[in-house]
C-alpha cells in the first residue's frame, strides 16, 4: 500500500527515471502526484454513432478498423485510419505519426474521441489527432469483451481528467499513473481537519475528493468541474487555504503573547502629533491613526500593514506613530529599500518634525564609515531619536539602546527573507530583540525579558484583499482609501510613438506654463540586440534636438549616490524642467511642480509598475497628465494593462487586474519565497474559500471547546507544521 509522502518512484510505471522528470514539476511524493489536478475535463460519456456525427461537435466514436496506412507528402508522412459501423465509414488522421503504422489491424474494436471536421474537397467527415484506445482484437469473444474493455478505459465511456502535460509525460501517462496510485493508496486517510469544522463546511472526506477530482461521477456538472466547483475540489482547495491561515492564525496569537510596549497616549502626546501636521488630515488618515495607536496602546507588539495608494498620505501617518513612541522615550527606526527613498524620508522627516525638536539620522551603505561609525555611536546612546536607513540598518554592528517602533515602507521590495530578518531584529516570534547594548540586556546573571517593539508595515503598492490575508496574514489590516482634498484626477491617454511630436509639443507647452515633466524609459543604455529607447541616447536627443532650450536632467540606477542625490535635488528645486529618468523614481519622489509623465514602451512595464510610475505626478493642485506611448505591437494582455491605466486612477481596482493577470507569484514583479505555494488553490477565484477558511482557522487556535476537542486541535497543528515546510515552501510557525 502506497502512503501520502511514499517517494513517486515506487508508483507502479513511474520508477527513477521518471522520478527525476516529475520533481522538476515539484511532484515528488505520491501525495504531490494525486494533488496533480486536471486542468479541465472532458464529456466522453455517450459513444456516438458515426451517422449521427456533425462537423464541429467533440465527440466519441466506437467502431471496427476497416483499413489502414502511412502516405507521405512532400511535407510530412500522414497516417490514415478508418473506421466502420455497418455501412457509415469515418476516416481518421495523424500527421508525423509513423509510430501508429503497425499498431492496428482490421477488425479491432477502437474507441476514439475528437473533434468532428469536414474534409473541404471530398466533403466526408473525419477527425484529425484524435486520442484513441483498442478495445479488443478480432480475436477476442465477441461484444461482451468489448464492453467490459469499454467500461473499465480511462479514455472513453466516461468524464475524462486532462491533464497538463510535462516533458514526455502526456496526459494519457498522467491518468495512468495517477489511477495506479489512488488503486493502491492505504484505504485508511486521516483525515487532518477537526470534525466542526468539516461540518461548518459540509466537507467530503479526504479519499473521496481525491478519487472524485480525478474521476468524477457521471452525472457531475461539467460547469461545476471546470470552474472547480464540485465537492471534492472544495474539500482539497480548502484543505490548503485553511491550514496557510491556521499557521497565521497561530502566529497572530503568538505575537499576541509576546511583552510589549503598552504606550501612552496622553494629551501631551495628541498635542506633539497636532504640532506637526502640515495639513487637515483626510477622514481616511484619522481612522487609520487611530487603528494603529489603539495597537500601540497595547501592552502585546503590534504587528500591522498600512495600504495607502500612491498620494494618500501614509508617510505622514507614519511620522505620526513615530512620535508617539518618541513622545515615550523610545527609538523608532524607519527602512526603506533604496536610498533614493530614505533620502527621501529623511528630507521630509526634517523638514516636518526637526522645527518640533526631533532627532533625526540617516543611515545608508554609502555613508563614509567615520559617518557611519558616528551615527550607530548617536544610535547606540539614544541620541537619535528616529533613525533612517536601508538595508544598512539589518547590519549586527547596529545597536539600539531603547527601541520602540519599527516601520518598513516598501515592504515588498525586500523580499519575504529580508523581512524575516527585519522582524528577528525587532523581536519576532522566538527571535532575539533589536539589537541593543548587551549590558542592557542583563540582570543578575542572567538575561531580562525586553518588551519587543511594535512593527508597521507600509506600502504604496495596492493588495488585494486575498492577497493580503496569504502574504501577510500575521499582520493587522489598515487601509488609506482616500486622497488628501486638492489632488485633481491624472489624465491618462495611451498613444503610439508615431504621435511622439504631438506628445513634445504638449509637453513643452506643460513646461512653458511653468510645471516640470517626467520622461521614463524602461533601459538605461542602449542595446543593439533591442528596439527599446535608452535612457541615455533619449537624454541626449531630447536634451540636444527636441528641447535644446529647456533644462533637462537624467536619472537611472547606475549614477553613484552623489549624483542621483544632486539631480533630484535640482530636479525639487525647479532648476531642471525635464527629468529623463529609469523605474528609480517609481517610489519615494515628490515633486508638487511636477504634472506630466511620459512612459516610453509603457506596454513593456507591469501594471503595478505603471501605476507607481504615475504616482510621481498629481501631488500639487494643478491638473496632471500621464501620456503612455507604445513602441511596435501591443499584446492582447498588454493592450488590457494600458487600457486599465486609461479608465481609472483607483490603484486598488488596477492591483486587482494586476492580480488576476499575473497570478499571485508574479505580483510584485518577482516571484517571491513566501507567497505559498498552492498546488489546487487559487486566491483570486477561491476568494471566499479563504475567508472562510480564515474564519474556521480562529475558530480552531481559540480552542479547545464542547465543539472541538484538544487532540484534534493537536493533530491540526502538527498538519499544519508539515504543510508549511513541505507543500507551501513557508518557514515554519509555533
């Protein structure tokens, strides 16, 4: 008998060999075999009788071998076949076929399933590459032997699972295999999820989906299989929804668990956080800050992600939780990814809380490493009280003497393992605490428990609620849904680059009325294998040809820090008019002056990635364009990114197309450790599976009670720990 996690090769037909091919596709247990869905299915239930056959229709024929034989023409052999039933004749072909030329005899018994064509000179009907089983020779006993043949094929007489195919592995191969497998696998399946929750979600059993997702019922709905609908595809989808969210449930109550910072939130503190707003905050800012303050309040860390789409003004409600820890004598430190973006945090953090008497230090790699060295000696001591930094700040030789809050803008362009690491420094779950000085940490001989800091969470990048519950499904929600009064709509327009005058000319116009323009190119220097515009050799046609009277910069990744640092200042200044620039202002550059953008290639640029790119203009009161201009042809997909862009600014409605375009793993524009790894799941369209199963998860860590018993939340969690490692490529939880 064949166990869930058997090695693949033991499968009668599979053997090392194959092993090897099917481990490439992340099938390496017969668990991950059977969990190998079909990716539609197909009504071959009803033979039909060739008289009956129409052109068009899919169908499935039984019928004799009348004749058969390979011709060739000049440009490939064929293999012709026909069939018989009484007197109606149905001709069937192969192209490059030569294997089939000894593989029939007359008078055999074949099933055949197909699409039904019309010959265009002969006007007979005929199928072209059908899938085919024999049934029986001529030698076999008569009709009875044909039927039972019939009736025990995986091809015909039946709903048939297709599967994708891998290598030399067809789907043919993969019924086979699979068949086999679910034959011989122990009778005896635990079954892993407490019996209430079965029950809450009327649930069929662990063996009974497996062998109804492959082989359904004749009377299954082919709706419901090819929208994964039935029973046994809700048991399985659920199965590893709810045991993702069962691991973060536990890791929410983990946090919960742990000593915190119980924060005062007195009138001392309100009035220092009313001092420093340059603005009437919008509707959306003071629920968001009152969800997290509410956290801080807390004597367990908070641990949340802030959404806020580009504008919405989420960087200052996080200078407003920074005080907060501040105004109670704690250290808060802020990471961004780049360092065009601390830079960027750090300007505006002087510029808006400096005057109040704040300390404030910038730590990035390229500091000086006397600068560096003086700053974690500020950081160290307590001096600085809200320090700045990239990666620069995950270094050992950091050291925080009273930490409190740990924000993290951007946090996807990390990387799931950078924030593991981030989070071990603020005290995650069974991790050290921010590094501090030791003899902090001791007492009496031995080591004091250090309340851990709370952590927020930040991005720009609109996620959608599924994707949210899954990447960060330990953090608490908050959303910025609203944008500060005075932004006006951007005008987006998608044009080709054979309009590019009338786009300068409009451009131009822009800058004569005083504002300043973006012009973005997806590469920084030229390359002859590649039709796409450089940054460089545009900056120096605009700048020399089609602006030569204007004040144009260039910005890309590949300028030392210096140097970007002095064009984005010249740029803020106002005394440059045009930026020609790569993705590196995607984040973190705010520029009110600045209302006109123009992608060159847009269509070569994600649709999340677009709608970061368009955030850089919009942010002063004056109306903005945005212009897309497309280089070539356009893909379909591409066509639908551009046309999205077109009709809304709303980044949420844009990250959910950009969802279902890509898939989850594609999202952030890398696929990413840390986004499970579902096998039969699918986030966007099994949306309320996974609330539901959210819910179920809570429910079970809350346990146990007179629904649910101690053991089988037991056995749940030690379900839970091998999925985690094993199936969905997460780092283990509890």
């Amino acid at each position: 008998m064949l166990e869930l996690s058997t090695p693949v090769q033991y499968v009668k037909g599979v053997g090392p060999r194959i092993a090897e091919v099917l481990a490439a596709k992340g099938i390496r247990t017969v668990g991950d075999l059977v969990h190998y869905l079909p990716f539609r299915y197909e009504d071959r239930l009803n033979p039909r009788g060739i008289a009956e056959l129409r052109a068009g229709e899919m169908a499935t024929v039984i019928g004799e071998v009348r004749n058969s034989g390979l011709f060739r023409t000049r440009r490939m052999p064929i293999f012709q076949l026909t069939v018989g039933q009484g007197r109606a004749r149905l001709r069937c072909l192969w192209f490059n076929a030569t294997y089939l030329q000894d593989k029939f005899v007359p008078g055999q018994m074949i099933a055949l399933y197909g699409k039904v064509e019309e010959d265009q000179r002969s006007r007979e009907l005929q199928i072209v590459q059908p899938q085919f089983e024999i049934l029986g020779d001529p030698a076999d006993s008569g009709e009875d032997a044909v039927e039972k043949k019939a009736a025990e094929s995986l091809e015909i007489g039946r709903i048939v699972p297709i599967y994708e195919s891998t290598g030399r592995l067809t789907p043919r191969w993969f019924r086979k295999a699979i068949r086999t497998a679910l034959d011989n696998l122990t009778p005896d399946l635990p079954d892993p999820i407490p019996a209430s929750v079965r029950a809450h979600m009327g649930l069929v059993s662990p063996r009974g989906a497996l062998w109804n997702v492959h082989w359904p019922e004749p009377g299954e709905s082919m709706q419901a299989l090819q929208t994964s609908r039935t029973p046994a595809h809700i048991r399985l989808i659920f199965d590893e929804l709810f045991f993702v969210e069962l691991g973060l449930e536990l890791k929410r109550r983990q946090q919960k668990a742990q000593t915190g910072i119980a924060f005062k939130l007195d009138e001392r503190v309100r009035a220092a956080i009313k001092k420093i707003l340059p603005f009437h905050p919008t509707a959306a800012q003071k629920r968001v800050l009152k969800e997290i303050a509410s956290d801080m309040e807390k004597p367990y860390p908070m641990r949340r992600l802030l959404q806020g789409d580009v504008g919405s003004g989420k960087t200052i409600v996080g200078f407003e939780a920074a005080i907060i820890a501040i105004e109670n004598g704690y250290q808060v430190a802020l990471m961004a990814p780049t360092e065009i973006l601390a830079q960027q945090h750090y300007f505006s953090a002087r510029r808006i809380l400096e005057n109040a008497g704040y300390r404030i230090v910038l730590l990035t790699g390229s500091l000086e490493s006397d600068r560096k060295r003086e700053i974690r000696r500020h950081i160290a001591q307590g001096n600085a009280q809200l320090v700045i930094g990239t990666h620069a700040l995950l270094e050992e030789k950091v050291e925080f003497s009273k930490p409190g809050l740990v924000i993290v803008d951007e946090q996807h362009r990390f990387g799931v393992m950078q924030r593991l690491k981030l989070m071990k420094k603020s005290g995650d779950v069974g991790a050290e605490p921010f590094p501090r000085p030791t003899e902090r940490r001791e007492a009496s001989g031995s080591q004091a428990v250090s309340p851990e800091p709370d952590v927020l969470v930040m991005t720009a990048t609109p996620i959608p609620r599924t994707l949210a519950l899954t990447l960060y499904g330990d953090l608490d929600l908050s959303v910025l849904d609203e944008l500060p009064p005075g932004r006006t709509p951007i005008v987006t327009k998608s044009v080709s680059d054979d309009r590019s005058a009338e786009v300068w000319d409009f451009l131009r116009k822009q800058v004569v009325k005083g504002h300043q323009a973006y012009v973005v190119y997806p590469v920084i220097a030229e390359n002859e294998e590649s039709e796409l515009k450089a940054a460089i050799k545009m900056y120096r046609e605009l700048s020399g040809k089609v602006f030569p009277d204007l004040k144009v910069g260039l910005l890309h990744g590949r300028l030392d820090a210096d140097l970007k640092d002095q064009v984005m200042r010249m740029f803020q200044k106002g005394e440059l008019q045009i930026l020609v620039a790569t993705t590196v202002i995607e984040v973190g550059v705010d520029v009110p002056n600045a209302t006109m953008m123009v992608i060159e290639h847009a269509e070569r640029f994600g649709l999340a990635q677009l709608h970061q790119l368009r955030g850089r203009i919009g942010r002063g009161g004056a109306k903005s364009y945005c212009v897309l201009m497309t280089g070539g042809k356009v893909t379909e997909e591409g066509q639908r990114r551009l046309q999205a862009m077109v009709d809304t600014n709303d980044g949420f409605k844009i990250a959910e197309l950009d969802l279902e375009l890509r898939g989850p793993g594609e999202f952030f524009g890398t696929r990413q450790a840390g986004i499970p790894s579902f096998r039969v799941a699918n986030i966007i369209r099994d949306a309320q599976l996974l609330e539901a199963a959210k819910r179920e998860a809570a429910f079970v860590v809350s346990g146990p009670n007179n629904e649910i018993s101690a053991e089988e939340i037991s056995r749940a969690l030690v379900q839970m720990r091998a999925r985690w490692q094993h199936t969905y490529g997460l780092v283990e939880v509890g």
